[in-house]
C-alpha cells in the first residue's frame, strides 16, 4: 500500500521517476490515479481469486491510438450467466469463499465507463470454462468490443 501511495504523490509533485519528470495537469493527474485504481482492483481481484500456487498476468499493449490492459489468472472464473451482475456493487458470486466487499469490479466498471472504455469478460481457459481474463480496450485499440464477453 505504501508504495502506490509513493507513486501517486511522486508524480503528483512532479517528482524524477526512472529519471523522467512527469509533469501532469489535474486532469491529467486524475485520469492517472483512475488508471491505477483500475489496475489494482483487477490485481487484487486476481491475486484473491487465484489459488495458492497459482498465477495470473498483466500483460498491456499499446495498439493503434489506444491501449489494452488485460489481467488473467487461472482461478474459477466467472460463468456467462453472472457477468453482468459482478459489475453491480457488493455482488459477490454464490459459493465463493474469498473475502472482500463486491465493490472491486464495480469501481472498474465506473471508471472504464468515464474513461469511454471497454471492458470485456471471459476465462482464460475456454476449453476448461476456468480462470477470469478482464480486457479493458481504451478508445483507438483494436479491441473494442462489447461491454461484457459472453461464452
């Protein structure tokens, strides 16, 4: 917690990161704290739905004029039939153990919303219908697909 806590204060006060100075507008700065909200909730999300020994990735890509983040992991993933509903706060999914609120993919939700961008579902392993793959496609990448993946 510490260190995302740094990060944002760093470049808030414009301070040298890897030896860049990153001055930003408060537009600019807000649109940066939203993007690492976004990505801590799907890492947290992740990293709580993962199970122990297990893995998940980050990879993100600039694609065009826009950009694509994706975070996959190998846990239960999430069935067709509740994708919508995850986006909704505090709903958590029936019979899982894992602690937290239900408001993770509901704060993502909001900010891929205010952001223009998409955010699409579905599991890393088709085949074994397991694992949660999230991609969030921001305006120009060629990716932008519905709001929610269903298979």
């Amino acid at each position: 917690m510490a260190c995302r806590c740094s990060a944002s204060f760093a470049v808030a006060k414009a301070v040298a990161v890897d030896g860049k100075t990153v001055p930003l507008s408060g537009r600019e700065f807000a649109l940066l704290h939203a993007l690492m909200t976004l990505v801590r909730n799907l890492v947290d999300d992740a990293i709580n739905y993962t199970p122990a020994g297990g893995r998940f990735d980050l990879p993100s890509a600039v694609e065009g004029e826009g950009a694509v983040i994706e975070v996959s992991d190998n846990g239960p993933g999430v069935a067709p039939s509740e994708r919508a509903l995850v986006f909704e706060p505090f709903h958590r999914v029936l019979g899982s153990d894992e602690s937290g609120s239900g408001l993770g993919l509901s704060i993502v939700k909001a900010i891929t919303d205010r952001c223009a961008a998409s955010l699409a579902l579905d599991y890393t392993d088709v085949a074994q219908s397991s694992g949660l793959r999230v991609t969030v496609s921001f305006r120009g990448s060629g990716r932008n697909a519905d709001t929610i993946t269903q298979r």
